[in-house]
C-alpha cells in the first residue's frame, strides 16, 4: 500500500471569485449611497428661474372674466352631456 505525503491542490474558480468580488462592490456601493452619501439640498436641485411661492399667490385670477369672454363663448360642446342610464336588473337574484 503506498503512502500519498502530498494531496491534491485546490484549484482556486476565478469566475466564482470575480462574481463573489463584483456582488460585494455593488451591494457595498448601494449601502454607501443609501446611507452614508451626502443628501443634495433642494436649493441645488431647483433652479433659480423659479418663481416664488409669494409672486404665484398674488396672481388673481377672474372666473366671470374667462366665462364672459368671446373666445370662451365661441368654443362648441362635441360630446354630449352624460346621462343617468339604467343601472342593473330589478332583481339581481333572479336566474339569467
């Protein structure tokens, strides 16, 4: 019976190792952007051309304007108003 000293050698997959490699740079990138990134603040994100909040409130607006203009009166109605039509059997239990 012979006697083996050296044993097989492990060969080392690097696909495996690559795959296990990216998989931990992608989750450890989504955990630091998730939690430990800086949070932009909206003065960054909104551009100045924006008007203020107090400029848009004191805009008027004039419903009896817009209904008594000539343009407002000149549109015409393609579709007709909708009806209250039949709503189901009498009685439902009733066999078909």
């Amino acid at each position: 019976m012979a006697i083996v000293l050296g044993g097989e050698e492990r060969q080392i997959n690097w696909k495996i190792l690559a795959g296990i490699l990216a998989a931990l740079i992608v989750i450890g990138g989504g955990i630091y952007f998730l939690f430990f990134a800086p949070t932009p603040v909206i003065e960054v994100i909104a551009p100045p051309a924006v008007r203020s909040t107090s400029e848009l409130s004191g805009i008027r607006f004039d419903p009896a304007g817009v209904v008594n203009s000539d343009s407002f009166k000149s549109l015409r109605r393609y579709i007709d108003r909708p009806s209250v039509g039949e709503a189901g059997r009498a009685n439902p239990f009733i066999s078909f």
